[in-house]
C-alpha cells in the first residue's frame, strides 16, 4: 500500500449531503480494494483565483488514505467523471509533513523581515 493524499475542489453550491456523499463515495472505493482510509480535512469555502466554470469559489477537502496505485487510477478516473468535482490533484503523502489548512487570504501575516528595510540611509548617518 502506497500512502496517498488528494486536494479536492468541489462546486461551492453543493448541498453539505452532496459534499458528504462525494467523499463518503470516495472511501468506500479506497476500503473496497483493501486500501486503508487515514483521514479528512475539510478546509472549507476558498475564493479561487480565477474562475473556473463561472464559478468564482470551491469547498476544498484533503483526503488521506493508503491504497494500490490501481485504487488511485480507479479514484481519478470517477472524480473526473463527477460534475460536482471542479478540480482535484492526487498525489504521494511524506509522512510527516505539515498537513494543515493554508490560512485564508485576508488573515495572511506578514515575515519580520518584511519592514526590516524601511529606514533611510539618512537615518543611520
């Protein structure tokens, strides 16, 4: 078993049923063929940076599971098919690594680098 993860983008006018159906479908698919269902992380309504479909926000979800490359294929194959399905990116999990949520864009904090170089060189003089 290969351990996965996948970035799903839903339609942001779907029902939170339909939302709960997509996701419940997509583990029945990973625990049929053996694989093993790690988790979810709903990151929620984002504003997308273009539109896609004249649609201009997503509800994302991450998905965590450990599965065959076969499952995967199988995985890709019916979110494509999906129209409730907008977007969605599959691939290999590092054990590990940070898996939280980007923070929204409005609430984006500055480095402390960032106003490091605001003085004059007149000022250190």
């Amino acid at each position: 078993m290969i351990a996965y993860e996948i970035l799903l983008m839903l339609d942001a006018e779907l029902t939170e049923e339909r939302q709960t159906e997509i996701v419940a479908h997509i583990r029945e698919v990973v625990e049929k063929d053996g694989g093993t269902w790690v988790g979810q992380e709903p990151w929620g309504r984002r504003k997308l940076a273009y539109e896609i479909g004249h649609k201009g926000e997503g509800v994302y979800y991450l998905l965590l599971f450990d599965c065959k490359p076969e499952t995967l294929d199988e995985l890709g194959r019916i979110l494509k098919i999906d129209d409730a399905v907008m977007r969605h990116l599959a691939v290999r999990r590092i054990e590990g690594s940070h898996r939280g949520a980007p923070p929204p864009v409005d609430t984006v904090v500055q480095p402390e680098y960032a106003g490091a170089n605001t003085s004059s060189r007149e000022e250190e003089e």
